[in-house]
C-alpha cells in the first residue's frame, strides 16, 4: 500500500532531483527523505532512483510511478475535501427513511424546524412501513430511519425518539358516541380496519392483545388499508372501528370529525425510535439532525 506521505516526499524528489532541496521542502532531515523513500521502494519492491556521484534520477519503475503520483496526491486532496464538506460544514445531504405515521404526521413539522437551522442541508425523504424501512437501512439506501414498530436486529442501534399512543376511532354516528372507554368483549364484536403486514402500528396491537390474551382471530376484522389516512376515511364512512397513532387524529380531534375512544385494561403504547445501522459512517447532516431530535442525548 502507498503510503501518502512517502509518495509525497518521492514526487518532491523526483522534481527537485536533490535530497537536501527536498528536506529543505519539507522540512525534514535528508537521512528522513531517504528513509521515506525507502518506504515506498520496500512497499513497490522495486528501486525507484539511481544516486550516481550525488545526481538523482528516476529508474523506469520511477518513471512510471512518477507518471502516476500527481494524481494519485491530487485524489487524496479531493477525498479530504469532500469527507471535510460533510464533516466540518452546514453543506451535506440526509435521506431520511421514515415509517408511514411518522412521515405524515410528524415529520413535516420536525423538518421544516430543522431546514430552517440548517438550510443547506439536502434532505430526503422516503416513506414506507417499518419493514420496508428496516430493509431500506440495512441496504444502505437510507441514512436513518424513524419507525414506529418494534425492530431487533443484531446490525441496528435502537434509539427513543418519542412516545405514542394507539387509540380507537369511531365514526361520530356510532353507537359508542357518548362512550368514552368501552368493554373488550363489545371491542371483539364491532367490525374493525386494521393495518397491513409489515405495519409497525399493527405490530404492536398484535403485542399488546397477545398480552392480553387476545387473538386476531377473536376479533371482527373487516378489511386491512395500508395507511391512517385510508383508515381514518373508512371510518368517517361507517365500515367499522379502527386503531391508530394519537398523532394520526389531531386534526379530527379539533374539528370532532371522529370519536376517539380506549378499551378498559388496554393501552396501546409504544415508542417512535429512530434506527442507525452499526457501523455506518455519521455524516455531519446525520449528527445534527440526531441532536435535533434528542438536544439532550
């Protein structure tokens, strides 16, 4: 392997064709210009100067590392640069993989803040659910991802990045509407909408019930809809219940377009938590952003 500084002291060499010129370059000992350039002829196996009565010229394997060494130093110089724009300055670019919750509900608001800290920062965004984003990390298509399932993976570090509540939502002309909580067995019967396989929302309703001893099967599940907005439209129309992020219903909420409802001795509860793969190298887009979201951490 070519080790950067010998290379230097040999293009130095090469072009000065005197040791002592180029010790006075470098600001070295001319027995350490030697010793450099020793390096570099043990590393090539092969002699790269002839020293004939104090003249130093090249050998054809220095000729040939000669034709080479400029641009190899000069490669050096645009790496160093390059690591240095996404290290050391307000330049850089993030791409955020963000579950499907997340990505609609929170996520605007958070990056808005964060672009107005840090304007030159390119960021993008790709949503999807827990699955896909984990598959999407550990592919190295995205930087960070944020999710709201659970994930264990021997190659992703875990972070809480915020809590969540799952609540019940019902249309306004349900017959729950004057209830604020309601029993389990009546939670069995009503027909519900559930999300889709890979869902982090649904995986966790999934871990919550089987704590409770409750099966998927126990329920009346009517359909399965890739995203709360889908569901959230379903249930405005009457198909059946639905389970999604407090997060989900700020909105309807406000305007009481939807009756937000709990299950008496169930709570759906659960951290948002951003993943990062081990290993992977922290951009400075990815440490302020990480600081962004914990200040604290």
């Amino acid at each position: 392997m070519l080790d950067r500084f010998s290379l230097r002291t040999f293009y130095t060499l090469s072009n000065e064709k005197s040791f002592s010129n180029t010790a006075n370059i470098l600001c070295l000992s001319q027995p350490a210009v030697s010793h450099q350039i020793h390096i570099l002829e043990e590393a090539l196996e092969a002699r790269l100067f002839d020293r004939i009565k104090g003249e130093v010229s090249l050998t054809p394997a220095g000729e040939i590392l000669f034709k080479y060494a400029r641009d190899i130093l000069n490669l050096y110089q645009k790496a160093e640069k390059e690591i240095a724009d996404l290290t050391q300055t307000s330049h850089g670019r993030l791409v955020i993989g963000a579950s499907t919750t997340i990505g609609q509900y929170l996520l605007p608001t958070i990056l808005g803040k964060f672009k107005d800290l840090y304007p030159k920062f390119e960021i993008f965004l790709t949503n999807a659910n827990t699955k896909e984003i984990t598959s999407q990390l550990l592919n190295n298509l995205i930087d960070l991802g944020l999710v709201e399932g659970p994930v264990s993976h021997r190659d992703i570090l875990v972070e809480k990045f915020i809590e969540d509540e799952l609540v019940v939502i019902a249309s306004v002309k349900h017959h729950w509407q004057e209830e604020k909580e309601i029993e389990q067995d009546e939670f069995k019967k009503e027909p519900i909408i559930f999300r889709e396989q890979g869902s982090g929302t649904r995986k966790v309703i999934e871990e919550i019930l089987e704590k409770a001893e409750i099966k998927l099967s126990d329920l009346n599940i009517k359909m399965e809809l890739g995203s709360s907005e889908a569901i959230k439209s379903a249930v405005e129309t009457g198909l059946g219940i639905g389970i999604i992020s407090q997060w989900a219903v700020l909105k309807e909420k406000k305007l009481n377009s939807l009756k937000i409802l709990r299950i008496k001795g169930l709570r759906f509860q659960r951290d948002f938590t951003i993943i990062l793969k081990h290993g992977h190298f922290r951009t400075k887009p990815m440490e302020q952003f990480l600081s962004f979201l914990n200040p604290t951490s």
